[in-house]
C-alpha cells in the first residue's frame, strides 16, 4: 500500500506513525501528520535525489519493504505532537533517523526525577564572587561524566581581559547551574582562551549548584558568555547587617539618601531599604541622576561634531 483512500483520509484525523525496517524490525523514523504524510518518505526516496540518513535507509531497505504502522489516530494536531515528542523522547533521537527533536523537548521531555526537581525547584541566585558563566547549551549531553561537562565548558572560547579577573566558572544549561569551576589559570587557543582549575569548594559550589541563572541569562540571548560581579573593590561595611564589602572584588552595596533629611546609609545587596528615622524615604543615589549618562553622551556628540567642524575650516583655509 502506498496511499490511503479519501474514506480513510477524512476519518483519521491527525496521528502518530513509525517506520520500521523489516530486516531487524527496527523503528528507524518517528513522525506525525494526516491524510497520507505516512508514505512521504518513501515516494520522496524514489521522487528526490537529494541525500539524507532517513533517505538513503529507506533506499537501502528497499521502498517496497518499509514497514508502515499508525501508533495513534484520531489526535488533534497540538495531541499529535505531544505523542510524537515522547516517542522520540523514549527511543532516542541517537537511534533514529529523525533530524528534529520532538516538541518541547527540554521543557516536557524525558527527566531523571533530579532534573525534575532542578526544573521546578530552583531558586533564582544571586553571584557574589567574581565569575564567568558559560552556557554550554549546544554542547551539553544528558548523563555527561564530570570530565566531559568539565572539557565542554572549560574550552575554548573567544574572551578579553575580563577573564584575568574571575575567579570562578560556571556551566549554565537551559538557565540551570550544572557545575561551578575554581579557575586557576587560562590559556591561549588560537585566538580563544581555554581555562584549568577544578571543582569549586563547598561553601561557593552548594549556593550555585543547580540553582537558576535568570538574573543573567535571558531567553534568545545569543552571546555564550556573561560575567557576574565584576566591578571594582570597596571597602566598608553594611550599615545594617555589617557584611564586609571587602570580601570580595566587587561592589556589593549601594548607596542610599534620605529624600528629606538627605542622610545616606550604605546598605548590601541583600538588605532592604528601610524608612528614615526622620520618617523620610531612603532612595538610591544613583537614580537620583537617572538622565545623567544621555547628558554626557550627547555632550560627546557635540564635542565630536565641533572637532570634524575645525578639521574641515583648517583644511579650507590652508
């Protein structure tokens, strides 16, 4: 059979198929659609010329011998992706022909119960050392050993100088922490960088470890690497709390005023604004000069202007 008839064709609905090779019974492709999707692949074997590892199979199973069967019918088009995504899912991507993952395969697809709770039990974290995360998406496997992870987020990548001042490196996936790496040393690769260190100690990695990066790493961002708490030293303590701003190589407080009184206080990054004494609000400085940067930028264009102005009448009148 190479085609069903207009009975069948209005009556199926969407559904899932698989194809399978009669040699060893097994399924090679996985795959959903409606009215007669399911023969596709064959006719596009005999019909295009073109080559594809789903293609040249089926010429080598011989196009009468493809093995046709219909896994579920009668679905919806958004049931039919789902039955297909598991599918795909459950006998893996690796041991098919299939070029594309099924639907949300990251987000609904097979877990371990770990990755499970990583998905919906992370907490968004804050980075207070000086560190590098590298998203290693394109490169990370499930049930990667830890020198595998370690080799795909250590090398090599195109970085600046700002990596000579991190401390640390840590693998994101899918916005997830998989690992935080203690650097030791970089090293030129060509023109990227590639780093050496080991597993970071227990009181940085146990805050990170499976914990979100939303503060860092936002959807259809297309750059590998971010940088975290990379300003410069202060010195001083939290007016509330105590905490040692200079625990590490970067800020890790603002400076706040009173809006009536103009006291300021200096507060860490974890302590909340409190009211005044004086029954004032405190506000930060900063924002207190929020058009301060398109002042300066514009004083610049300015300056730019003038100076092409000036090349151009000296070179008139000489």
């Amino acid at each position: 059979m190479n085609s069903f008839s207009q009975s069948v064709c209005e009556n199926i609905g969407y559904y899932v198929y698989f194809l399978k090779d009669p040699r060893n019974n097994n399924i090679f492709y996985i795959g959903k659609g409606k009215d007669n999707r399911v023969f596709h692949h064959v006719h596009g074997a005999i019909a295009i010329p073109s080559q594809s590892d789903k293609l040249d199979l089926i010429r080598e199973i011989g196009t009468q011998n493809v093995q046709h069967f219909i896994l579920r019918h009668g679905l919806t088009e958004e049931q039919a992706l789902e039955v297909e995504s598991a599918c795909i899912d459950l006998l893996g991507r690796e041991n098919l022909a299939n070029e594309m993952k099924g639907i949300d395969c990251f987000e609904k697809g097979i877990k371990t119960v770990d990755e499970i709770t990583q998905l919906y039990d992370a907490k968004v974290i804050t980075i207070e050392e000086p560190t590098i995360i590298i998203n290693i998406n394109k490169r990370y496997k499930r049930f990667m050993d830890s020198q595998e992870l370690y080799d795909a987020t250590r090398s090599s990548w195109v970085v600046g100088r700002k990596r000579n001042k991190v401390k640390y490196a840590i693998a994101a996936y899918r916005g997830l922490v998989r690992e935080v790496y203690k650097i030791e040393e970089w090293h030129s690769v060509g023109n990227r960088w590639e780093f050496t260190g080991d597993i970071a100690e227990p009181s940085v990695r146990d805050k990170y470890l499976n914990q979100s990066l939303d503060n860092y790493i936002k959807k259809g961002s297309r750059n590998p690497i971010k940088y975290a708490s990379m300003l410069v030293k202060q010195s001083g303590k939290c007016e509330k709390c105590g905490r040692d701003f200079g625990q590490y190589d970067t800020i890790q407080s603002t400076e706040f005023e009173c809006d009536k009184c103009n006291k300021r206080i200096i507060l860490c990054n974890n302590c909340k604004v409190e009211n005044c004494e004086c029954g004032g609000t405190y506000q930060n400085v900063f924002n207190k000069f929020p058009n301060l940067l398109l002042e300066l930028f514009a004083l610049q264009e300015v300056i730019n202007m003038t100076l092409l102005l000036f090349h151009y009448l000296l070179n008139y009148l000489t």
